[in-house]
C-alpha cells in the first residue's frame, strides 16, 4: 500500500469517525454526569466503539455475505438511523424516563448509547472499513494496516474527549449547543446522501454524477 493510498484512508476513516463533531455528542451525554466520571466515560465510549469497528473490519464483509445481505440496503438502514439520530441533536429531543433512570443509577451509561454508537461507531463508518478491508482486493497486510489507521483515528478521538472541558471552556455552553444544532445538520445531509446512494446501489434511483 503507497502513501496515497494510506493518506486517502485516514482522511476517510477520519471523516467517517469525525472526532471533532463527536464533541457536542459527548457534552449532550455527559450533562447529567458528575465532572469526576468524565474521563471514564470518554474512556468506554472510545473502547466500545473501538471494538464494534474492529468487529465490522474483521467480520463485517463476511456477516453481510452470510446473511445475504447487499451494502445498498446495509448504507440505506445507516441512513435513517443517522437521520433519526441527527433530528434529537436539531431539535434537542428530551430523554424518555427510563433512560434518565438509568443514567441515575449508572452515570456511565451514556457512554454506550449516544456515544460510542451511535456517533463515534457510526452506521457510515462501520460501512466505511467494512469497504475499506475489502476481502476480495486486499491482502491481510493491507488489512492489518487499515486497522491500525483506525486506532490511530479513535486514538485522536480519544484525546479530544478527554480535552473536551478545556475546549467547552472556550465555546461555551452557547457555542457548544450552536456546534451541536450545526452539526445535526451535516449529520441529517449526510444521512440523506447515504440512503440515497443506497438506493442507486440496490437499483431504485438513478442519480447524476456531482448531484
């Protein structure tokens, strides 16, 4: 694999995680979480999604196969969940009381579920390296490689978390919920273009190349 090639895939691995709009995702979940759990909570959120991408990297391509499975439907699934996912970080949806319930009793668990998935461990990014360690054109090396670019990108994610008070200390509370509701949506348009383009790859849509 030549330096184009490793530059191409961690600019899309980092594009696909994108660690920096992971952040309004983490002041989201940690508001009801006491500062000394913080750096807790960054931690498992980075490990989980670490392993859910590691787990499509390895046997993603195989899972699909498996259950016959096409990647237009698996990037027009990804889509909507984005798409849902992004509406509550627009619109500021209030947690169901179970959930709030459950962060009482375990401040930690919104590490899992908005953190590490849906937004770090994202639908496009499980496609992204499911893709990217393709079974069929790459050896196991270029595999291999690609996993450790892939640490590499959650690495960073992990310190810009574990930064994230200094940085908030800067935006705001203003700035970080501007970021969040921009961010919401870029996350609702690229969620859009995914069902979109999963909609060309099973044959429903026809679409013009750069629209």
């Amino acid at each position: 694999m030549d330096i184009a090639a490793l530059v191409l895939q961690f600019v899309t691995l980092l594009v696909v995680v994108d660690p920096v709009g992971t952040l309004p995702v983490y002041y989201h979940a940690t508001a009801r979480v006491a500062p000394e759990h913080h750096r807790a909570f960054a931690v498992r959120a980075v490990l989980v999604a670490t392993c859910v991408l590691l787990f499509f990297l390895v046997a993603g391509e195989l899972l699909l196969d498996a259950l016959g499975l096409r990647f237009g439907s698996f990037k027009i699934a990804g889509g909507v969940v984005l798409f849902l996912f992004a509406m509550t970080m627009i619109f500021g949806q209030s947690k169901a009381e179970d959930e709030i319930n459950e962060a009482e009793h375990d401040p930690l668990a919104g590490a899992v579920f908005p953190l590490a998935m849906p937004s770090i461990a994202s639908p496009g990014a499980m496609l992204a390296v499911v893709v990217l360690t393709n079974n069929q054109s790459n050896t196991l090396t270029d595999q291999a490689v690609t996993a450790g670019l892939l640490l590499l990108v959650m690495a960073i994610t992990l310190g810009l978390l574990l930064a994230a008070a200094r940085l908030k200390s800067v935006l705001g509370s203003t700035g970080a919920n501007v970021i969040s509701r921009v961010m919401g949506i870029i996350l609702a348009t690229i969620a859009v273009d995914e069902i979109l383009n999963g909609l060309q790859a099973v044959g429903m849509v026809a679409l013009a190349d750069g629209l």
